[in-house]
C-alpha cells in the first residue's frame, strides 16, 4: 500500500513530456482511476478493501482537484455485492461509477455458443445495466460502462467472419444508453472493447506469442476474441449512428 501510494504522488505530480503540463493541470486527462478492476475477493475482505478504497480515493483528490475520479471497478460482481458498490460510490471523491460486463467470461454463454447464448446475454446486461444505473441515480452521479465486448460470429478470429451478433449486441446498448439519456438516468457513456485498428490477427495461433503485436485482447486471453478492426464496417456504422444522436 505504501509503494502504492508513493506510484500515485510520482504520477500525479509528473509533467507531460509532450506539452509540458503538470498532469494536474493537463486537460488531455478526463479522469484518475483506482486501480483496474479493483476486488476484495472474499466478504471478509470487503471493510478493509472499502476503507482502502476511500482512502485511496482522498489522497488522489488531495493531490488532484481539476480531474474527474472513478473506481475502475466491475460492479456487483468485481465488488461481490451491490452494497458494497454504492458504499463506495456514495464516497464524495468518487466523481462518476464505473461497470464492467463481459458475457463469455462470466458463463453467460457456454464455450462458444455465441448464438444459442445470446439472449441470454442481452437480459443478463439489460438487468446488470438497470440495478446499477438505479444506484447511480439515486446517488446523482453518472455511470459509465467502460468495458464490454461480444465475440465474432462462430466465435471465429478470422476478419473474414460476420460480426452481425457482436453489433446486435453494441446496438443493445448503445440503444440504453440513447434512451436512459433522454429519460434522465444516470447511464452516461459507454466504451467497447476493443479498438484493433488494422492489425490483423495470427490465424495459425490464437494466444499472445512474445513479438507478437498488442491489438487489445490482453496477452493472457485470445487475440481478436473481442477486437473491432477497421474493415468491420457494419460495427463502425453503428458508432457512428448512436454518436450522432447522443449529441
């Protein structure tokens, strides 16, 4: 905790190389996250990991004052509950809430049954969406998911399969997000993952070899499984439309 904290005042006290901002200053940053995917892991970790969580929470703002601050958290099933969650979160330095969803890792499909699994991966979100936009709106702070991702059809790694429930499952969002805006809810934004660019993936192996290129996916699970590239014209079309009527 103590090399933690020390990493956190090295960091918010270091200058921008590029345009010679102090980070507390430079409006490049939105916002300082704790940690990425911060868990307690067990119940009885969870009034030691909230109190670390504050604490952590108040020096950043101590140090910071113009940047926005979130957890960086999963929600109900990173923080083992929904109480925990909004402990956390109705904690004054905590700016706006994060959620992460992630149906292939959390079984709400089996293996590769991306199609036989999909409704069920659209209610389970439509739920997960719902109980902590409920949360945030009662605390009057936005919620932001900023993490999600849905395989290629098939579960296939190859740029030549469809994506057609990949952008079921953005424009599922997207449309909550659309719509909890014009009703007033707390549900802000939304980030997918991932942007692969024009990389293209290693057909003949599907796990991060060491001179491989990074393309999103983390090296310790399948390279592609959830990257958007540039030739998923159908999945950008979608970006587009639903950027344009948020603004």
């Amino acid at each position: 905790m103590a090399a933690f904290e020390k990493h956190i005042r090295f960091i918010i006290g270091r200058t921008n190389s590029v345009n010679g901002e102090r980070y507390v200053n430079d409006p490049s940053i939105m916002a300082w996250q704790i940690a990425n995917e911060p868990r307690p892991f067990t119940e009885e970790n969870i009034p030691a990991f909230v109190a670390w969580m504050k604490r952590t929470a108040a020096l950043i703002k101590s140090l910071d004052k113009n940047h926005l601050l979130s957890s960086g958290g999963e929600g109900e099933i990173g923080f083992n509950n929904l109480k925990t969650f909004e402990v956390i979160h109705s904690d004054p330095n905590y700016d706006y809430a994060t959620i992460h969803i992630w149906p292939k890792n959390w079984g709400w499909f089996k293996g590769t049954e991306v199609s036989e699994g999909f409704d069920n991966a659209v209610r389970n979100t439509k739920e997960y969406l719902a109980k902590h936009s409920s949360i945030m709106h009662g605390l009057q702070k936005p919620l932001v998911l900023e993490e999600f991702g849905y395989p290629r059809d098939g579960h296939s790694y190859s740029l030549d399969s469809l994506t057609s429930l990949r952008d079921n499952y953005y424009e599922f969002i997207f449309r909550q997000i659309v719509d909890d805006a014009k009703n007033g809810g707390a549900l802000a934004g939304c980030n997918f993952w991932t942007f692969g660019g024009s990389d293209l993936p290693q057909l003949n192996h599907t796990e991060w070899h060491i001179g491989d290129p990074l393309r999103g996916d983390p090296p310790q699970e399948e390279q592609g499984l959830n990257g958007v590239f540039t030739t998923d014209k159908s999945t950008w079309r979608l970006v587009k439309k639903y950027n344009e009527e948020l603004r």
